[in-house]
C-alpha cells in the first residue's frame, strides 16, 4: 500500500510491462524540459522527450533509457506509456556509439535527402543509451 511518501509507477511498452512497483520519485525529460515527480504531484500529461529515466525507490536509484511515448501523471502514480525503454544491460554499446556517428553525421550534411527531425531524434535515442550505460 502506498503512503505519502510513495506512489504508484507503471512503464509500459508494446511488448511488456517495463516496471511496475511502488517509488519515492521519477526524473525524465519531456517535450518542455526535465522533470521530476513526487507523490502527489498535480494532474498532468506530457510528451517523453529521449533521455533517461531514473526510477528512486526504498533509497536506491534505477537508470533506463526512454525514448519516445507519453506519461499521465496523477497525485497517486505515473503511467509511462513508451515505445522504447531499455535497462542498461538491454543496450549493445557498439551498435549505440555507431548510431550516434550515423545520427551525427547525417545532421552534417545537411542535405535535402535527410530528415533533419528524424536525425535528431536518433541521436538523442543513441546519446541517451550511451549516457545510461556510463
């Protein structure tokens, strides 16, 4: 049972429940910037931006890499609707560094061929993989 210094966290994907428990607080970057939640925090819908997620619980931190969904925030748990959450141990290091390389230089090079928003998202998913693996 939760109490005032707990609430309920829920990270789902298309394919699993990524983490399901009770928690002191969640940090993630949004749409309009970093943000952090606590129990009983203000109604609220956001859009996940790249980056880690860092899950507190019991004084212990847990750091996964999310990349694209929506999270509903209410005073008594967080629901993380995502299309991409890894752990750490998920993540191949050689294949993140080398989708950073590809995402960085196709924002060099600047050509009309290449989706700019596309690129930019892939380097934010490889950078938030590499941050979460060091």
């Amino acid at each position: 049972m939760a109490d005032n210094t707990t609430f309920r966290l829920r990270v789902i994907t298309p394919d699993r429940v990524f983490y399901e428990g009770e928690v002191n607080m969640v940090e993630l970057n949004t749409t309009e910037g970093q943000i952090g939640v606590l129990p009983g925090h203000i109604p609220l819908t956001v859009i996940i931006k790249p980056g880690i997620l860092k899950i507190y619980e019991d004084g212990n931190e847990k750091e996964a890499a999310l990349h694209s969904g929506f999270v509903e925030i209410l005073p008594d748990g967080i629901s993380i609707l995502a299309e991409i959450v890894e752990w750490p141990d998920e993540i191949d290091e050689k294949r993140a560094e080398a989708a950073l390389a590809r995402a960085e230089e196709r924002l060099k090079s600047k050509t009309s061929d290449v989706d700019m928003s596309r690129a930019e998202a892939a380097l934010l998913r490889a950078i938030a993989r590499i941050q979460v693996l060091k």
